[in-house]
C-alpha cells in the first residue's frame, strides 16, 4: 500500500515542469505578438472590443488585432471570434 | 575602448548582483581592467556583496551631480588590482540618475578601463533602462522559474528596441543568458525547469548554469564575490562563464544530477 501510493505521489508530482514550459510558450508567443507593434494597438483592441460586445459578448481575448510589414506597407489584421452560439464565424 | 555589460533581468532577486559582483571579478582576475556600476539608486547593495561598504563616501548621483570628481567616487577592490567599484546611492532621489549624467560618467570610463560591468535594478523601469542604454553585451540573469522566464523574455524585448545600439541600427546588443539557482535534482524529478526548456523559451545564447548552493549565501555573507570562492560549484560556474564570455569554449557543468549511492540517499536528503 506504501509503495503504491509512493508511485501514485511521484506520478502526480511529475509533470510540474512541463505544465509550466507549456505555459510560458503560450504566454511568451502571446507577449511577442504585440511587441514592437504601435502603441495604440493595446488601446484599439480594447476600444474594438467594447464596440463588439455592444452587439455580442465576447472573451477578452477574442480579438486579435496584429501588425504585420510586407515590403514598404504594414496590414492591420483584425481577428475576431465570435461565441459559438452564433455560428463561429471569423470576422476579418 | 571599454566594453560596455549590463546585467539585467525582470524579476528581482534572481541574482543580478551576485552575478555583476563575480562577473567584474572574474574579468579583472583575467587581467582586465574593469569597474562595476551599481545602477541600483536608492536600495544600493553591489558595495555590500563586494564587501567595500564601509569604504564609499562618495557615490554614482555624486558624481552626476558635481558634488564629487569620478576618481574620487570609486574604490579600489582590496583583492584585485585591477578592479573598481562605482557604488549607488541609498538615500537620493532616484530621478538625480539622468541621461546626460550617465552618459558622461561612461564616456569617462570607457578611456580608462577595458570592461564597464552595469548591475541594473530589477524590472523594465527608467533605472534598468538607463543600465542597459548604453550597453554592447547583455547578461540577462533568469531563474527557472515561470514569472522570472516571462519577465525575462519582456527585458529582451527592452534590449532590442530600447538601447542605443537599437536607435543607431547597429549590430544589436549581444544578449547571453545566466541560469541561476539551478537544482539539477529537481529538473531531473520534472518539477523545475530544465536547461533546455529555458533556452528554448528564450531563444537566447546560454552563457553559463550557476547551480542552487549556500556558497553563494555565504560568500555574500562575507562580502567576497562567489566567484573568488575557487573551490565552490557556484564559484566555478562563474569562472566558465566568464571565460566563455572571452570566447573560450568550456562543457556546462552542474547540470546533470550526480547519481547518489546508498549513504547519499540516507544522509543526504
């Protein structure tokens, strides 16, 4: 009985580490996404956000606003993921 | 012509001035002449790790602020030679550190010495800014752990746009990463993170593993940079670091966990 719970503790005890690196990949990418971007793009997300959930309720973090340089001009890409109920569709 | 190191992270106490403290030491054992700044205003403590504290009586905002002449401020490290500290200031204001001034005090330096070691303040405020501003080399000191990896990741964000090499388009600042407090039998058991998830998050060149010891407690207890403890694991972890620094190339050690035999298990925890 000792030992099976020894393994079992170990088992659970296992793993800590990793949950950890995935959840810093998440929260690193996340972070790099929006640096070096304009500093208005904090701002214009949450604006656009307020204005959709006039309409709709929708998780802080289903927009996505991102700059993106293709040769001599940037693309403001807007994402937003609207709740299930309605479809799912994307929004661009 | 100095060269320029600032040691920076974004969580505090992850070791930034144990690690500016052995750094300078090292780089001043291996012959060079170097000062080590402690950009830290206000909570001053690199003067007390390097065991000088009862030598300053003048100090960085001293300077900056013509109350005293450079030469005056900085104090000859009792040890080596060739080794100089440039203490902060505990009780002035914090804004005193200005731009100008920093740049000024630099620029003096950078005749005289071959490596100007900066000991930034913790975070991404005006003071580690001012730390890492004029920086060529970065070591960015990290912990593995998640909060001290994130903010890490934030200060290289900092590194690449933020400084003057960034402004001028110059070649960027090198950035070289430090682990620190790393305890190879708990990444071996999974509940710390190893070496490789590190470096994989941060993307960044590993410039040394400095191993969870009590020497470095002890070797701050006493004011002695740990790096002068020869004897100790952390004492040599640095002693790698700073000579990968000067581009030698040296296996990582301490970080794989000795197997322990029988007595190990029963006595040593």
């Amino acid at each position: 009985m000792v030992i099976g719970k020894y393994f079992r503790e170990r088992k659970s005890r296992q793993g800590s580490a990793s949950l950890a690196k995935e959840r810093l990949q998440i929260i690193v990418s996340h972070e790099r996404a929006e640096r070096g971007g304009p500093d208005y793009l904090p701002m214009l997300r949450e604006e656009l956000l307020q204005v959709v959930r006039r309409y709709v309720t929708v998780d802080p973090d289903a927009v996505r606003v991102e700059v993106e340089r293709e040769g001599s001009h940037e693309v403001l890409e807007l994402n937003i993921t609207l709740p299930e109920h309605c479809e799912s569709e994307e929004q661009r | 012509m100095a060269r320029i190191v600032v040691v920076t992270s974004g969580k505090g106490g992850v070791g930034k001035t144990t690690t500016a403290a052995s750094f300078a030491a090292g780089l001043a054992k291996s012959g060079f002449k170097t000062v080590v700044i402690d950009f830290d205003v206000g909570l001053r403590n690199l003067d007390l790790v390097m065991g000088c504290e009862r030598r300053v009586v003048f100090d960085f905002i001293n300077v900056i602020t013509g109350d005293a002449r450079l030469h005056q401020a900085l104090i000859k490290d009792k040890r080596l030679d060739n080794l100089f500290i440039l203490p902060a200031s505990q009780t002035r204001d914090k804004d005193a550190l200005t731009e100008e001034g920093v740049e000024q005090v630099l620029n003096e330096l950078r005749e005289d010495y071959d490596y100007i070691i900066c000991d930034s303040p913790a975070g991404i405020e005006r003071g580690s800014h001012l730390a890492a501003y004029h920086a060529d080399d970065a070591l960015v000191v990290t912990n593995p752990e998640v909060s001290s990896v994130r903010d890490s990741d934030r200060v290289l964000g900092l590194l690449a746009s933020r400084t003057l090499r960034a402004e001028q388009g110059r070649e960027p600042v090198k950035e070289h990463l430090l682990l620190s407090r790393y305890d190879p039998h708990r990444v071996k058991k999974g509940d710390m993170l190893s070496v490789d998830d590190v470096c994989e998050i941060l993307a960044i060149d590993l410039l040394g593993v400095i191993p969870e010891s009590e020497d470095v407690l002890n070797a701050s207890n006493s004011g002695l940079p740990v790096i002068l403890e020869q004897e100790t694991d952390a004492g040599q972890a640095y002693l790698d670091a700073v000579a990968r620094y000067q581009g030698e190339e040296r296996p990582h050690r301490f970080i794989n966990a000795e197997r322990k035999g029988l007595f190990g298990r029963m006595f040593g925890g």
